[in-house]
C-alpha cells in the first residue's frame, strides 16, 4: 500500500495505476478505481477514486 499526500513527488503520483492500494495516512484507504488529473495554470490535481470515496492531491506547479 501506497501513502499518498501533497509532499510525495509528482513523478511518483503518475506512476500510479488502477488496481494499486493507496492510503492517505489517515481516514481513507482502498484500491483505486479511477484516476483524473486536471491542469491549470497553478497546480496539478489528481483524483484518485477508491471504492467508497476519493482522494484528492493538489501538487502546485514549480514556477521558474
């Protein structure tokens, strides 16, 4: 199982596919069914839905 948060690297968070087993170190865990990521102009979002509910990552872009 995978713990997931704003802190882990966003190559590792597009290296996850459905069928892995995440976690959010707290509440939520389970196996992904989906995945979504979204762009805009500030930061990538990744919704991973699990079975029951999902889990949302908002990874702010590095601005050079």
């Amino acid at each position: 199982m995978t713990a997931i948060s704003d802190n882990l690297p966003t190559s590792t968070l597009l290296e996850l596919k459905v069928g892995d087993e995440i976690t959010n170190g707290n509440d939520q865990s389970g196996t992904i069914k989906s995945i979504e990521i979204s762009e805009t102009d500030e930061y990538l979002m990744f919704l991973f839905q699990l079975e029951n509910s999902p889990i949302i990552i908002k990874k702010l872009k590095q601005i050079c």
